[in-house]
C-alpha cells in the first residue's frame, strides 16, 4: 500500500526521520535507514536520507506502508537510571533555566549525546527529565562548558533557525602548547570528512590570543562554522595543538592533562530578548596555569571578548 502525506507548515524544518516517528509511529532508525536508502520512502517523488529537511507542502510518499510494517515497529524508550550523584551534579551544572530552555556549565568527561561505547550522557539525563526536552548543539565528551537544552520542540526548532543562520555567537577558551604565527585571524580550512576518505568540509573560524609565553597560549577561537573537531584541528594547523588533546596534539609532555578547552561564552536573542551566558573554567585550568607559571586572570578574557 502506497501512503501519501502532505507536510503542514508545523513541521517546517524538520528532518524527515523525526518527522516520521512524530507523525506515523514511533519507528527505531536502523528501519527508517534501510527505506530511506531502498527509495521507499521519498519526499516529492526524490529519494532522500535521514537528514532531510522537510517543508510546508513536501509530499512524502511511502511505499510499503502496512499496519504490519509500520504499526507494529513501534519502540517503547526506556529511560536509563540515573545515579542520584550524577543527577546532583547536572543540576548544580544549571546556570540559568525558564520555561523554554536551560542552560549548563557541562562538566568533562561526559558526552552530550549517547554511542555504541557511551554508558550515559547528558541526553540521557535530560530524556530521564522530559521527552521533551532536546539538544540543540553539541560538545566534546571532554569539552567542558556551556551547553544549551530545549525544553519543548518550538525552541528547539527557534534554536536550530538561530545556529543555521548563525545568530548564536560561541566563543570557545583554550590553552594550547606554543602559539600562532598571528595575534588575531580569521582562518578558512579545509576538514577532512569522517568515514569520507578525499571529501571536505570547508571551515571558518575566528581567533585572538589573550596570552603567551615561549611554551604556551591562551586563545579565544569564535567558530563561524560548525564541524566536528574544528576548534582541535584548527589548532594543530596553526601549530599550537590543545594542552590534553589526546587526538590532535602528540606532545608527550601534557598527555596526561586533560583537555583545556572550554565552551566560554555564549550570545544570542530568543523571543526579543537577549542571552549572554559565561562558563565557569574548571578547576584544572587554574591548576595547570599555577604548575607552569601563566599568569592569567578571568578579567583579562572580559576585556577581549567586547572587541571579538
């Protein structure tokens, strides 16, 4: 049986798995996947893949639809149990919350979301909270800093709009191991695509050293583009990888540090109004700056960021 479905303008920008599982039933991916990829599920008579954005009056067009094939495929979510220390310390992380979003200082060594070798994740602990609460962005297992969540699906979709349009202004600290060859640059490169050998993600991002000295820099990175690993890459290519970085920076001296970068700050406006929210630096920082001599105080990052 062949199903057709027309998109209403609720369900603009939406990609078309969600969609699915919003509107026919709640499907596991891995089946969604094998129909995408046969072509029995098309939007406007084109075969297309999971992350397809849907739009107002797109046509999807399902194949093989059944009761048997689509009904019955629903999954039940089962939450995972979440430790009452690791529940304490997520909500020691918020830093401010209304009745749309949330935001967290995330602390390192947890992922934001899950994976075949993550135990638990902050998506984990938010999905324990509310189904409805999503993720907007992502950071590193062991990328500290601020983190934004949705708490209903019209401020995530707000929030989507805001990063595509890039109306979200991140500023990112690091310590780094030697420093740049300039102070302050805008710097295009090219990354090479995960599980994509010879394609390209082009990036863009901005940066401004705040400090160094003959074995280490401190700087401010603005990512004007979002690709995985690009603040870590961009270092290493600019030939000052991250202090702890245990992919990008083969200096043995500080492999057993942890990673020194920091979601440092965030800008943007939600419903007219204006957001700015500061990371605290976590304490391995300070510790790491007192073991090498740098003398550096949060007021010296305040002053920078006005001019970046």
């Amino acid at each position: 049986m062949i199903k057709l479905i027309k998109v209403t303008d609720v369900d603009i920008n939406t990609r078309i798995d969600r969609w699915l599982k919003r509107n026919v039933a709640s499907l596991n991916q891995s089946y969604l996947e094998k129909n995408f990829r046969k072509g029995l599920i098309k939007v406007n008579n084109k075969k297309i893949s999971s992350n397809f954005k849907v739009k107002k009056n797109d046509i999807i067009k399902i194949y093989n639809f059944s009761e048997k094939n689509y009904l019955t495929k629903q999954v039940k979510k089962l939450k995972k149990t979440i430790p009452d220390s690791v529940l304490k310390h997520f909500n020691k992380s918020i830093i401010f919350q209304n009745e749309n979003f949330i935001i967290i200082d995330k602390w390192d060594n947890i992922a934001t979301q899950g994976g075949s070798k993550i135990s638990l994740s902050i998506n984990d602990i938010i999905k324990n909270l509310s189904e409805e609460y999503n993720l907007v962005h992502r950071l590193d297992i062991d990328t500290s800093g601020l983190l934004i969540i949705s708490k209903n699906l019209k401020t995530t979709k707000l929030f989507g709009t805001l990063f595509r349009e890039k109306k979200i202004k991140k500023i990112y600290f690091a310590v780094c191991n030697g420093s740049p060859k300039h102070n302050n640059l805008i710097l295009k490169l090219k990354i090479p695509k995960k599980n994509d050998k010879g394609k390209f993600d082009h990036s863009i991002t901005q940066y401004k050293v705040l400090f160094k000295n003959k074995k280490f820099s401190i700087i401010l990175f603005n990512p004007l583009t979002g690709k995985k690993h690009q603040l870590r890459i961009v270092s290493k290519n600019i030939g000052c990888p991250i202090v702890g970085d245990k992919k990008y920076n083969i200096n043995a001296k500080n492999d057993f540090e942890k990673l020194k970068l920091n979601s440092y700050s965030l800008d943007f406006t939600l419903f007219k109004k204006k957001y700015t929210f500061y990371s605290k630096l976590p304490k391995h920082f300070y510790e790491f700056f007192k073991k090498n001599i740098i003398n550096f105080k949060n007021k010296n990052i305040s002053k920078k960021l006005k001019s970046f």
